[in-house]
C-alpha cells in the first residue's frame, strides 16, 4: 500500500526515465543522449550499447528476464514480441547480455497486423525501432522499449512514426512564428495532450453471463433499467468501496509507470467513471494512454470486474468518451494558447489562435474523420456528446475580442476599458472569463483546446497527428507570408482580421444538441456526416492526402492504407456484432420466450378448466407470440444480408451501415419489448438493472 509520504518514491520507479539514466550513464553518453532528444542527432552504436546495459542492468535488479519492443500497430492497440537477456555461454550455461543493437532494432512479424495494403501477406518481413524521446518501462516483470514499426520497405505500419513526425513539422513550423516575434531563445515547440478517459466497471460475473459483453465490448439487447440516470445522483457522488479499492489500486499502478493519474470521479452514468492525467508532451501522452487502457482492464480481473472502454456498453444510458486537450508549448514552459498580458504576448496568442481556427474550418472533415468508427457512432450526437458536426467554442469574452477585430469596432473589456483593436493596444485577455461548453466539440478552455469527439476506446495518436500537420500547415502559411512583409506589425494586424473574418462560421458559443444549430451548421457550409460511412472517405480526399504528404506525415500509400484499414475494420466490427446477435437470438432467446409463453399457455388452460380469470396469461403469450414471430423473421432477414455483404470494401461498409445495422436494430426492438414480458426466471441474460446497479 502506498502511503502519501512514499507517493514520490513510487512515482516513476518502474520507468527507466531522465534521472535514472543521468544516475546510471556516464556523463558523455547521457549528454550525448539528450542531445539526441533536443537536436534530433543519431546515437553511436557505443552510446546504444552503453544505455541497452544500463536499462538491463536496472531491469533486472527489479526482477525482469525479458525484454520486449513495445509498438503500437494499425489495430489501435499495442503489441509485444518477448525476448529473454539469456545468453549461452557453453557448457549449459548462460549470461544475461542486452545489446545496442538489441535496443535499437527488433523484427516482428509483420504479415498479421492490418496494413491497407502495404504488405502482402507472404511479406512477413517487418521492424521495431527504439523511439528515444520515449521513456522504456517496466510492466509485469517486462522491459518494455517503446518502438515505432515499419515494414521492409520503410512504410509507417503504426501510429507512432506519423505521430513523430507530426510532432516534429509542428515543431519546425511554430519556431518560424516565434522567430518572428523575436523569440531566439526557445529551441523547441511541443504539442502538449492531456487525454480524459472515461470507462465502466460491471461485475465479472455478470460480464461472463452475456456472449454481447464478452464478443463485442457492448450489450447488443436491454430495456432500459426502471433507474437509469435520470436523478443525476451517480455524477461526481460519493465513489463506491469497492470502486474506490479499483481507483486506488489503478491509480498506484499507473504512477509506478510515471503515468500523472490525476483526478478521478464517478461520470454520469449508473457504473460510470473517469480519470484525467496530468498534461505531457504529446508522444508521452499518446503512449501512455494505450497504457492507461491496458491497466484499467488488468486492475479491475483483481477486483473481480470487468472494465468497458466501448463508447456505448448500455442503451439508455450515457457512452464514454476520451476528451483530448491539445495545446502548444515551448521548452521554457511557455504555453502559446495562454492569453497573454502585453499587447506583443497578446499578438501572438492572436495568430495563433487564427491558424487553429482556419485549420479546423478547413479540414474539419478530416478531424471528424479521425474519431469515426463503429463504437463512436452510437454516441456522437447522441445527447451526451458532441454532434458530428465540427465547431470551435471561444467563450464570451474572447469571441467579443474576435467579433471586434473582425468589425473593426472598439473593444470593451470586463474592465469597462474601450481599447481600440490593434496590435500595439491590444487589451489583456482574460482565463477562464465564461462558461465551460460541454457540447462542443472543439471548445477553448483558457489555454487550451478540448477536442471532445474522441471515443474512449480509440488511441488518441490519430486526432493528435490531425491536429499537428493541420497547425503546421496554418503556421507555415502565415510564416510564408509575414516573413516577407516590410510591416510586420501591420500585415499581422490584416492577417489576423482576414483569417478571422473568412473562417468565423466555424465558431460557434451555442447549444450544440439543439436542432436550429443542425440546420445553421448546413446554411454555414459546415460538413456534417453523422456516421462513420459517411466520414471515412475525408481519408482520401485530394485536399487531405495533399497536406500529410506535404508536410511528410504520410506518403499517399500510407494514407491509402489507413482509409483501407479503418474501412475494413468497421465492417468487421458490424459483422461480427451481427452474427452475435443472431448467434444469441437462436440459443438463447427464442428457446427462452418460447418456453415461457408454452409455460403461459398450459397455466390458461389449466386456469380456463377451473373457470380461474387468465386475462395475465393469455394476453401476455399472445404478446410474446407476436413479437417472437417478429423476432424470428428480423433474425432471419439478418442472416440472409449478411450472406450478401458485398467484396468491394466501401461497399461493403456502405452495406453494413445501410442494411446490417438496420436489421439488427429491427431485431432489437422486438427483443428488448421481449425482455419487459418475460418472468425474470426464464429471461436467459442478466438485464440492465442487475449489471448497472451490482452490489
């Protein structure tokens, strides 16, 4: 158990971070270390070795025997390929040996993770490469050595060597802004990500009972509980025990690892809940929320639980979401989404705040794109989270300051202060001056912004490396223009108006859940794709796969293969809740309701020969009669479309979107009014209010 005054000892022990390798590493290989970090130089085989032997050394003095390069492929998820330090040394012995050569490279199969296309089947051949500027860790007795992957070839096979690249051009683009404003001291700008993560706790028992928890993450039947969430008594409520022993144990798990668990709360929904880390930069964030996800389902098997990190587990009830805050600092600490004091910081923050709105506006169907998914469609616009539709939230006090210089009026400030809008008496702009916006989907929170569309399951590596490569394009735009300009300050003044006046139908301060901002959102031109079919071909348009080429994120075969993937995926996903679905209804529930209204039937007889009332029992099977019947032509409609999925794969998951999906909702229908008619002793699943409300 950890006590407060062992917390900073805790903290990091099972990362080989900063201070351990300044600890274990010879002056000139760590210096030589970090300035592979800071400059991006290549580390000499020596210095390679020298570390691969101070991480086995370190490892193996906390009990390690392996080591693995811990990736990060197409699945979404991560893998690991284990690998003992023994060495033979004859004479049937052995020695623990790690090389450089060892840390630096790995070779996993490459052939059976998703590709797109990139890979041929037979085309096995693929690499791990040691990412430097991550820190290894300790995770059940395992070195574990974050690593991109690549194939033969060299194409990026997983989310972390476009993340890295992302991270670098917004780097290269933001010092050119900053050089601008005079700034020769800072030598580096990072993307700064702070992902919320939102999950369920059930009971393990009850997850083991149902084949829709355990094959597709979600329950594809349930009438809704007679409770739900409907007395706003579960949010931010007093935590359980037993959810409390989960939050604790997780929490000290996760600070072994060096992940900054942070706050933790009941959410909204019966079973609901949410940990928020601390801000890092956002390759550290990227990986450590795959982290995160894993060590959530491993604490809650010690508890005897089951942790849902699908979008929408339960009908009825809110889904889960992941909130990314995503933000832009320097090296020196400074954070250029904070407003600032002088009208030079406030300038800045000013175009810095342009290019991220003309970013969003212009590429808002591929932002919208990086969240789409199977799981994610069954929560965004679902009044409980934000619409489909992209939007920036700016708050009162700032959108009167953009409203006035796009009108060129005077600005009143809180103060009551006229100022006239200009670059040299701009007013001090104040933090955190309004509301939060909970239905935004991109909403400015003082120093930062929120991208709430991200599901709870996702990584969070493909919003963030949308979110990069479109800041880098907007700052290299401005960097082209103002470079050249004999007036800076005049042609950044005209700059900020025009970009802010050309792209202000992006804004918007509303209610994103009411329908009159649906119908102003198509007036604005703003895209609106409410599924994943309808998102996912933002991929490959000519504008989107332009910029990431552009700025080398993706080659157009990379870009190309994660379209493929994603398209692949949904399907698959559809498929596979389907047949589950049909799977459930021919064991499981027709034998059931069948049963029971046999059971209902013999009852009136029985009752009719005494001259006993059966209005119950007949008017009940007569019920159950109908919807079985109806039931039982939904599942075999099912069945037939599912044998004509199509082989082409958009038209595939045009199909399961248009027809599959529409046939399992039909068969839902009829099972859930099923469900409220069926005696609890015959019903063969465990129902909402046992999940939800478990002991």
């Amino acid at each position: 158990m950890c006590t407060p005054t062992k917390l900073p000892e805790l903290f990091g022990s099972m990362v080989f971070n900063e201070d351990t390798m300044q600890q274990r590493l010879s002056p000139a290989s760590y210096a030589a270390w970090k300035k592979c970090i800071t400059d991006g130089t290549s580390l000499d085989l020596s210095i390679a070795n020298e570390i691969a032997e101070a991480m086995k050394q370190w490892a193996t003095e906390k009990g390690c025997t392996h080591y693995t390069h811990w990736f990060q492929p197409m699945t979404g998820i991560t893998a690991e390929k284990h690998d003992s330090f023994i060495t033979p040394v004859g004479g049937g012995k052995v020695i623990l040996e790690f090389s450089g050569k060892e840390l630096v490279r790995g070779e996993p199969d490459a052939s059976s993770f998703p590709s797109g296309g990139l890979r041929a089947t037979f085309e096995a051949r693929g690499y791990t490469a040691w990412d430097p500027t991550s820190f290894a860790f300790i995770k059940d007795d395992t070195l574990c050595i974050p690593t991109i992957f690549c194939s033969y070839s060299g194409e990026a096979l997983d989310k972390k060597m476009p993340l890295l690249r992302s991270i670098d051009e917004v780097n290269r683009q933001a010092l050119r802004i900053l050089r601008l404003f005079g700034d020769t001291e800072t030598k580096r700008v990072t993307a700064q990500v702070g992902p919320e993560q939102e999950y369920f706790l059930i009971d393990k028992h009850d997850f083991a009972q149902r084949e829709d928890l355990r094959m597709c993450g979600r329950t594809l039947f349930g009438a809704k509980p007679p409770k739900g969430q409907e007395l706003e008594d579960h949010y931010f409520g007093a935590i359980r025990p037993r959810v409390a022993a989960y939050m604790k144990d997780l929490d000290e798990e996760l600070w072994k690892v060096g992940v900054l668990s942070k706050t933790k709360h009941n959410e909204v929904a019966p079973c609901q809940h949410e940990m928020a880390p601390i801000y890092t930069d956002a390759n550290t964030a990227c990986d450590q929320n795959q982290l995160v996800m894993e060590l959530m389902k491993k604490v809650a098997e010690r508890h005897d639980l089951v942790c849902l990190l699908h979008e929408k587990p339960f009908a009825g009830v809110n889904g889960s979401g992941k909130h990314d805050n995503w933000s832009l600092a320097t090296d020196s600490g400074k954070n250029l989404f904070k407003p600032g004091k002088t009208p030079s910081q406030n300038a800045q923050f000013l175009l810095f705040l342009a290019a991220f709105i003309k970013g969003v506006d212009e590429y808002q169907d591929f932002l919208r794109a990086t969240v789409a998914f199977a799981g994610n469609d069954h929560r965004l616009g679902a009044q409980e989270a934000p619409p489909a539709v992209l939007s920036i939230f700016l708050g009162d006090e700032l959108n009167r300051v953009v409203e006035a210089i796009i009108q060129g009026t005077p600005y009143k400030d809180a103060g009551k202060r006229t100022l006239e809008i200009g670059v040299d008496v701009l007013p001090s702009i104040p933090q955190d001056n309004t509301d939060r916006n909970r239905t935004s989907p991109m909403a400015f929170t003082g120093n930062k912004f929120e991208f709430r569309m991200l599901g709870s399951s996702q990584s969070i590596s493909g919003p963030n490396i949308a979110l990069n490569t479109i800041m880098a394009e907007e700052l290299e735009q401005f960097a082209d223009k103002l470079e050249k300009a004999k007036d800076f300050q005049g042609e950044m003044a005209k700059l900020i108006k025009k970009t802010f006046t050309e792209h202000q139908r992006i804004i918007f301060n509303g209610n994103g859940y009411d329908d009159a901002w649906l119908k102003e959102a198509e007036k604005r031109g703003l895209c609106n794709f409410k599924s994943t079919a309808e998102a996912l071909p933002a991929y490959i348009a000519k504008k989107n796969v332009d910029l990431f080429v552009k700025h080398g994120i993706y080659t157009k075969g990379e870009i190309q293969a994660r379209y493929e993937i994603h398209i692949e995926n949904y399907t698959t996903v559809i498929t596979i809740e389907a047949n589950t679905m049909a799977d459930m209804i021919r064991r499981k529930i027709l034998p059931a309701v069948s049963g029971y209204a046999t059971d209902l039937c013999e009852r009136a007889d029985s009752k009719s020969g005494t001259g006993v009332g059966c209005k119950y029992e007949k008017s009940t099977a007569a019920a159950i009669g109908k919807l079985t019947d109806a039931l039982a032509d939904a599942v075999d409609k099912l069945e037939k479309d599912l044998a004509k999925l199509p082989a082409d794969a958009r038209k595939a998951m045009e199909y399961s979107h248009d027809t599959i999906v529409a046939d399992m909702t039909r068969a839902r229908a009829a099972v859930d009014q099923l469900e409220t008619l069926t005696a609890e002793e015959y019903w063969p699943l465990p129902v909402y209010s046992d999940i939800l409300f478990y002991a």
